[in-house]
C-alpha cells in the first residue's frame, strides 16, 4: 500500500469539521481523527463549477483545445470538476467548437460535460450574449449529442414550442434551467409542477422579484431546490446571495468566468462582443452590460467566507450542492469511497496543492 497518501490538517465537508489524518490514492481511503487542536493545513473537497466559459485567455466556443487549456487553467484554481458552457450560436459554430468533444471527456476527468447555454432563450434579455436565439429545435440537440455529452441547458419557458421540448429534455436526463428569460411566475410554476428545474446565474438575466407581477426570480425563490449563483461581488450583493441561499436548499456557487479571466486588464472579445476587463469586471464595451465574469472558485470561496459564512456553509456552496444537482455519488464530499479529489489551504484560504483523483497538480 505504498502508493497511499496521507494529508493531516483541518478536514471540512459541508456537514462537519474535524482535526486528523486523510489517507488517499485515486479514492479516499480512510480518514482518521486526531486528538489535537493544533493543525497548520485546511482540506476541502474540490471545487465545482457548473458555469464557465473560458479563462486564461481560452473560451469554450474555440473547440476542445481551448476547451482543455481554460479547464486546466480553472483545474490550477481548485476545480476539480467543471462545465464547459457554451454561449448562443448558430448550430454551425456550435457544432465545431464541440466537435471531438466526447474524445477529450474520456481524458480528462476534470471535465463533466457540456453547459449548453441557449440558443433557446429570449432574445429580448440577451445579456452580454449575442442574438442568434431560435426556437427549440429537437434536431439541434440530437445532432449535438452525437459528439458532445451536454448535461445541462439554459433556457427561456416562455419560447414558443417549449411544451415538447421540455418533455424531450426530459427524456434525455439533461438538466433544464430557467435563464436568459422575461418568463413569467405561473409560466415557470407550470414547468416546476412537472420537471425538476433550475436557474442560471441567479438574479442574473431573468424577470425579477415583483410583487404585484412576479417572474422568474419569485418562482426560484419560492420554489425553486437547486440554482446556480455568482458570488464575485460585482453580479449579486452579499444581501441578495443570503436571501437565496435561505430559500433555495441547493444554491451553488459558479463562475460564469470568460476568456478574460486571469489576462492583464484591457480590451477582449467575448460573444462577439467588444468587451473590457477592468479590476474584477468586464462589460461590454458599447453599453456597460455585465459580460459573465473573470473570477475563479477560490476567490469565490474567499468571497463567501467574507460574507460571514461558516466554512462548511462555503464548502456546501463551491462543491457539495453542486454534487448533490448532479446526483453524483463521488464528487463533493470527502468521504471514504469518494473520489480524491482534494484541495490543500494555507489558515488564510489561499490554495497550496490540487488533488484530481489522488494526483498532486502543478501549475
């Protein structure tokens, strides 16, 4: 057994803290308390981001290269487990970004499946993304799942023929989500009474919290078990993100980052649009809208625990809710039997050593 590991430090899951030793290879393999109350290390399971569209320059709609190097960039961050996620093109561009998709799903097992993000949104709540939106089109799914494993969709309930097309998703066992949408509550509750929905970026892109004409976020917040939220202090306040995280027992923490994430501040392009990155933001150049965002999961873990969240409760949003979407039984955790994949922390949070399946990543 001389490949076995052993880390000691602080161990955290969602639902516990304790002081002692983890013993890995590719699967944890046993975790023994310590009686101490000295420790030097902090261990939480890996990041998992379920929103991203690029970083260090590589976005996702480049094709699988761009799609590896952006998900390795992300991997040196602490997410051990990410979703490629598309923006709204044509079927065309789709169709070669993603291309030879499934080949690279089989070699890199930091990479979970593909996030398509429209194109069946409303064109009338675009964001930074561009206005090539469709109707629903059965055929543009089958014809992408031929090469590419899409696990999750962004879309707009009030688009017309989304009746079938829901039915269809369904059928597939691809997560649906409400974004990019001017729906209205009962247009939601009528979907939610019969599918197990979520929400892309929470708050984001989406009719509001009304309260004599309620849409989307009302229908999240009243009724909503799982939605994806950005906690880069820029998209959604600190009050905003307790708010949702009251209501919806599943709320996880995602990135949304672009292309411009971890590059020098300047002018990019994003979605086809002009964009800048200044400080921690970019927005489109013509109009200021926000363009998705240049964090990484461990500023958003810092970020959560700058709101005054427990450490398990920052654990719970950057992994083990996201687990839980998935219905994964071997990611998010830190449990014997659970994948090793495992994140080191100096006392101030700051990321030491990357596990993926028991391997040490270098930078």
């Amino acid at each position: 057994m001389s490949d076995i590991k052993k880390i000691t430090g602080k161990i955290v899951n969602y639902n516990s803290s304790i002081i002692g030793n983890l013993n890995f290879n590719a699967e944890i393999q046993n975790i023994e308390e310590i009686s101490s109350n000295e420790y030097d290390h902090i261990i939480i399971p890996g990041f998992i981001d379920l929103h991203c569209h690029g970083g260090n320059g590589f976005d996702v709609m480049e094709g699988i290269n761009s799609i590896e190097r952006m998900s390795n960039y992300h991997l040196n961050h602490g997410t051990t487990s990410i979703m490629p996620t598309t923006w709204t093109n044509t079927f065309e561009e789709t169709y070669k970004a993603l291309e030879g998709f499934n080949e690279i799903l089989k070699i890199n097992s930091n990479i979970l499946g593909i996030h398509l993000e429209g194109p069946f949104i409303n064109p009338n709540k675009l964001g930074a993304q561009p206005n090539f939106t469709q109707k629903p089109s059965k055929e543009f799914i089958k014809n992408i799942l031929e090469f590419a494993a899409v696990k999750i969709i962004t879309i707009a309930p009030e688009i017309e023929g989304m009746d079938k097309f829901i039915n269809f998703l369904s059928s597939l066992n691809i997560k649906i989500q409400f974004g990019h949408t001017l729906a209205d509550y009962k247009t939601c509750e009528k979907y939610m009474n019969e599918n197990e929905i979520g929400f892309t970026h929470l708050y984001n892109a989406m009719s509001g919290n009304n309260h004599r004409d309620p849409g989307v976020l009302s229908a999240a917040l009243q009724k909503g078990n799982f939605a994806e939220i950005i906690c880069d202090n820029i998209h959604v306040s600190e009050q905003s993100i307790k708010i949702a995280k009251k209501c919806i027992p599943g709320l996880y923490a995602i990135t949304d980052s672009i292309n411009a994430s971890g590059l020098n501040d300047g002018e990019y392009i994003f979605a086809k649009n002009n964009i800048v990155k200044e400080k921690k933001s970019v927005k489109i150049k013509n109009d200021n809208t926000l363009a998705g965002s240049i964090i990484t999961m461990d500023e958003t873990f810092k970020n959560l625990i700058n709101m005054n969240l427990s450490i398990q409760e920052a654990v719970e949003l950057t992994s083990y809710n996201a687990s839980r979407y998935l219905k994964s039984s071997n990611i998010g955790k830190l449990e014997k039997g659970y994948l090793s994949n495992i994140l080191v922390l100096d006392k101030e949070l700051n990321l030491i050593d990357v596990y993926l399946e028991g391997k040490k990543i270098n930078e």
